[in-house]
C-alpha cells in the first residue's frame, strides 16, 4: 500500500517537472511563479486525496470494527480484494473473529457438558450407600473413590428377606458411559433383590436385562455375598471379578479365592457359569472386597500394587495389632500403605474397598 503510493507520488511529481521542462524547452517562456503555484497546489492536493483514500480511510474502518470487538458489540466482516498491508490487516482481522467466534462456541459448549456432568456426577453420589448398613454380628467398612468425576466402580448394600447382600462392581473403562452402565446395574441388582431369594438368582436376572443395553465391548465384573442374618451363613456368587480375600483369626492367614463365573453383560444367559458357595467365616475372620484400581495402582518406578502386597498390607495390620485389630482399622491401613506406595503418580482408575469383620 505505502509502496503504491510512493510510485504514484513519484509518478505524478515526473509528469510536473517534465510538463515545466517542455515549456522551458519549446520556448514558451519562463514559468511564472503563479502557474508554479497552480501546479504545486495540484500536486499537494493529489497527495492529500490519494493518502486518504488509500490509507486513512481503509485503516479507519477496520480499526472501527477492532473498537466494535474490544467493546463487545456487534461487529462486521471486511470485505477487500487487495493484498496490500490493509488486505492483511482486513484478512487477520476477519480470522481472529472468526476465532473468536469459535472460542465463544466452544465455551458455551463447554459450559453446558460441565454441567450436565455436574448433575451426573451428584447423581452418581446418590447412588452409592450414605452409609454402611448396622448388621447384627458384623462390622462393615466401604470406601470409594473414583479416578475421573464419573467413576465405574460401583458398590451397595441391600437389605431384603432376612438377607444382606453387597457386592462390589467395575465397568470398562471410566466416564461417562461407565457411570451409566454402573447405575443401571445398581437399579437392577435393587429390584431383583426384591423378587428373588438368591444371589445367584439375582446375578442371572441382572445379566439378562443390562446385555439388551451394552455393546459386547462394554460389561461389568462382579462379585456378590450374601450374609444369611438367620443362619449367620455368608455366601458369595462370582461374575467374572477379582479375588475375594478373607483373613481367618484361627489360622492367621489368608485365603484367597478367585470369584469366578462371567462378566455381565458379556453373553445373554449366564445361568450356566453361576454358582452360589458358602465361605468359612468364623468370629474374628474378616473379608476384603476390592477393585482393580488397587491392585493395578503404580508407582514412580512403574511398579504394580499388586494382590501380593495386598495380602501383605493386611497381614502386617493384624500382626501388629493383634486382638486389637478392626474393619475400620484395617481399611485405614491399607488406604495408607496404598498413598505411600503411589506417592505423586495420578491415579489412573477407580478404587473400591469393602472391609467385613465377622464380630
């Protein structure tokens, strides 16, 4: 644009001098001082316009429109088909409001999934149990902390017919789809303890109904006991999940057995792969019911928690406390001996944790 104008200057400046050179030349005389006067005047005034027109005028409007941005009202788009220094100007203008109108969308957009997530997320907190259930003969601890704001693990205690069952669960994966799935199970497991007598029962009427919702991708393993509160008999039935560990007072060990049986959600008929079996559990044995998200927690060095160091978390509690030892106490040490074993690292799924002391 500047360089346009200097040309033109330029120009128009040769064709004066040239004009007084041909009248010198030719003869005609002297150029008088007023027709100097005259030609200059032309000239200063071309100068004038042609800066307006090719530079004043075309910066002010789009500086025009950047006040109309920078004060939040409503602004136009520059329309120019030059490529000088105010075709550039014109063309990034028009690309940051662009951008800006972009970013705008986008933070609306986010705004509004924020807090549709918000809603899940405080629905979700609904559903888990506000507290443990008060058992005659047993002492029960639940945590759970989820690694995203939707969590998959899922958790509950139900009461129904002279019979508690609670279960441990974890979906595929976390989020969103994850909180659904886990939800829908938690809302089925609920009604059909109602109708049912058996967890096995309950197990198999759960996977029929949540295979019609999921993707074959998508199921959730499951473990579920049942404490007979007239037999004083616990029971437990296996959906695919991870061990159930249960320390005996007598023998001060561990037993460590795999729960078994399918995931749900995995096949449309799981009667077959379930069975219901008893557990010994004596007075001063305790259960530990735990997710993935434990075991598989990893440190700095890239190291597994692991069911091993599990097992020896909960070995180390009891000998140290000996008689003294508790469900509550137990799960506070190994949420402990877990924090000091990952340190910084992030956690990278979610945990559950259901402590049961036979008392």
């Amino acid at each position: 644009m500047f360089l346009k104008f200097l040309v033109s200057f330029a120009l128009f400046s040769v064709v004066l001098a040239g004009v007084f050179w041909a009248m010198d030349y030719l003869g005609t005389g002297t150029v008088s001082f007023d027709v100097i006067f005259i030609f200059f005047g032309i000239l200063f005034l071309y100068v004038l316009v042609s800066f307006f027109l090719f530079i004043v005028k075309p910066i002010r409007t789009v500086l025009s429109q950047m006040q109309l941005v920078l004060n939040g009202k409503k602004f136009n788009k520059l329309y120019t088909k030059r490529v000088d220094e105010v075709g550039v100007l014109a063309h990034f203008f028009n690309q940051v409001t662009e951008g800006f109108a972009k970013v705008a969308e986008d933070v609306q957009d986010r705004d509004r999934i924020l807090d549709e997530l918000s809603v899940a997320v405080e629905l979700q907190k609904e559903i888990f149990p506000d507290k443990v259930p008060n058992v005659n003969g047993l002492s029960i601890v639940a945590k759970n902390r989820p690694a995203t704001e939707l969590g998959g693990d899922s958790y509950d205690f139900i009461e129904a017919k002279d019979k508690l069952y609670f279960y441990v669960g974890d979906v595929t994966g976390h989020g969103v789809t994850a909180g659904l799935i886990m939800a829908m199970v938690n809302s089925m497991i609920d009604s059909f303890a109602e109708v049912y007598d058996t967890a096995k029962d309950i197990i198999i009427q759960t996977n029929r109904h949540i295979k019609k919702y999921v993707k074959p991708s998508m199921y959730m393993t499951l473990v579920m006991l049942c404490w007979d509160k007239k037999k004083n008999v616990m029971s437990y039935v296996g959906a695919g999940h991870e061990h159930i560990l249960i320390y005996h007072k007598a023998s001060e060990q561990i037993e460590d057995i795999l729960s078994g049986g399918m995931a749900l959600g995995m096949i449309d008929d799981v009667a077959k792969n379930v069975q219901e079996k008893e557990l010994s559990f004596e007075k001063g044995d305790i259960i530990i019911l735990y997710t993935d998200g434990i075991t598989e927690a990893r440190n700095g060095g890239n190291e597994l928690y692991g069911l091993d160091r599990l097992k020896q978390s909960i070995l180390g509690y009891v000998a140290n406390y000996s008689a003294n030892y508790s469900a509550s106490g137990l799960s506070h040490h190994i949420s402990q001996d877990l924090s000091s074993f990952v340190g910084d690292e992030s956690q990278i799924d979610d945990m559950t944790l259901i402590v049961v002391e036979k008392i």
